[in-house]
C-alpha cells in the first residue's frame, strides 16, 4: 500500500492481507541499499496470522520517494512520522543490520509505542571499512560486491536454497544495483556515524530479541553482547551457519525465531 507521509510517497507491503489500524502491527525495516522484498516470506506468513504488516520502503528505497534521512536519529524520526499516518497500534518492530539501528533508535525514543523489538544482524555500533565507504561513495561497483561477499554466509554462497531458482548472492547483488545513485554511500556513513546504540538500548523497555548468524561477517555474533546486556528485558538467538542476510539465507528458520518470540 502507499501513503503520503511529509509529502513524500511512502510504499509498504503488507503481506498479501489489508492492513488493518487496529490490529497488531508488525513493521518490518530493511538494512542498507535494500527494499521491502528481502522480507517477502516473513511478511506473508505474518499477515494471516493475527498482525497487520507494514513492511517499508525507506525514503529513496525501492517504492519509496526519496530524499533518505542521513542519520539513524533522522530514518527514526520519518518512521515515527510513518507509524502515525498509517494509525499503527501495538507495534511489534523488526530491523536488520541498519533497520535494526533504526528501529533501536525509535523504540528508545517511543519506548511506550513499541510492544516488541527484534533486532538482526545488529550490533551497538556498526562501523563501517573506510575503502568500503569510498567506493560506495564513488559509485565503484565493487561497494556492491563485497557487501554481497561479505554479507552472505559462506553456506549462502553455494546455493542450495529453498526457493526453486532463488540465487541469494545474486539477487542481493541485482537489488543493491537497482538503488538510487548514492543511496548505498548514505546508508553506510549512517551505520558508521551512529555511536548511540548502548545508550539507545538503555531505554528500551519492551522485550527484546537479537538474532545473530553464527557466519555472519558483517556484524559478528560475537560482539553483541554489551548490546544484549544494555537491553532491559533481552533475548538472544544464534542460526548456525547463517551469515547476515539471515531472512533470505535461512527464511524458515528465521521466521521461526520471529514468530516465538512474537508470541511471547
């Protein structure tokens, strides 16, 4: 569905099921250079089961007028904007890898808005390599290859998959290819500007889930800790052998940690 927020046109895929206001909300926010298709499995099992799903576009993103915020607290700002035109209640967040930095923001600024937060791929701070930054900058396609390199598992990159015909590396790779002009350079300095995670994870107060890939390469399972301690009421769950496009490596498995921890 669309809606004008400041504006701008805003997509929002809701599943394959009408979004309705007063039902539960389950927000979905992608990572950087990506769209709402990265979550297509998740939203569409969600969306006939007991929530109203939005998942976004960010500003300059796939459906999504740009132009994008170029800080975290900026993409938290236009999400809260988001969530009160669409008249979402009850809402249940869930970001990857910048989306998660996103969704931390807003669920400490609205700790009273969210009922649940689940972050993937996440750390506290998520700095970014300094030549990875210049050639996103620099439009280098070579920014694109090693996120895809980097950012799918070493598992993800055999194949093997699911979906008949579905090639992760290659896909990932179309989808960061088809974004605007600039929009990767953006999203990164945002991910490496953001030093506020621990501080952000200090006021939360809902119920919180981490899920980490045991192969992701990006942001380390192993460095989420002092994110897990920061956080009031936290969980945490490892897929072995996922590297950090977990939805999409390992969508069933994802939605299996999403959905328990969904239901409390």
């Amino acid at each position: 569905m669309e809606l004008e927020v400041q504006g701008r046109r805003v997509f929002a895929a809701t599943g394959g099921a009408p979004f309705e206001a007063g039902r539960a909300t389950l927000v979905l926010v992608h990572g950087a250079g990506m769209d709402h298709t990265v979550w297509s499995m998740q939203a569409r099992y969600f969306a006939h089961h007991g929530f109203s799903v939005l998942g976004l576009d960010l500003p300059g993103h796939g459906r999504s007028q740009g132009p994008a915020p170029d800080s975290v607290p900026g993409y938290a700002d236009w999400l809260a904007a988001v969530l009160d035109v669409a008249g979402a209640r009850e809402v249940h967040l869930v970001g990857h890898s910048l989306g998660a930095l996103i969704a931390l923001a807003y669920a400490a600024r609205h700790p009273d808005a969210v009922s649940r937060l689940a972050l993937l791929g996440a750390l506290a701070h998520m700095p970014v390599h300094p030549d990875l930054l210049g050639a996103a900058r620099d439009g280098r396609h070579e920014a694109y290859e090693s996120i895809v390199g980097w950012g799918v598992g070493r598992r993800g990159q055999i194949g093997g998959h699911r979906a008949p015909g579905l090639w992760v590396t290659g896909a990932s790779l179309r989808l960061l290819e088809a974004g605007a002009a600039g929009m990767l350079a953006n999203d990164l300095a945002a991910c490496n500007d953001w030093k506020d995670g621990l501080e952000a994870a200090a006021a939360v107060t809902c119920p919180a889930l981490l899920l980490l890939g045991s192969d992701d390469r990006m942001t380390p399972a192993r460095g989420a800790a002092p994110l897990a301690d920061a956080l009031a009421e936290s969980s945490t769950v490892l897929l072995e052998r996922a590297g950090h496009m977990m939805m999409v490596e390992q969508p069933d498995e994802t939605l299996d940690a999403l959905a328990a921890f969904m239901s409390g």
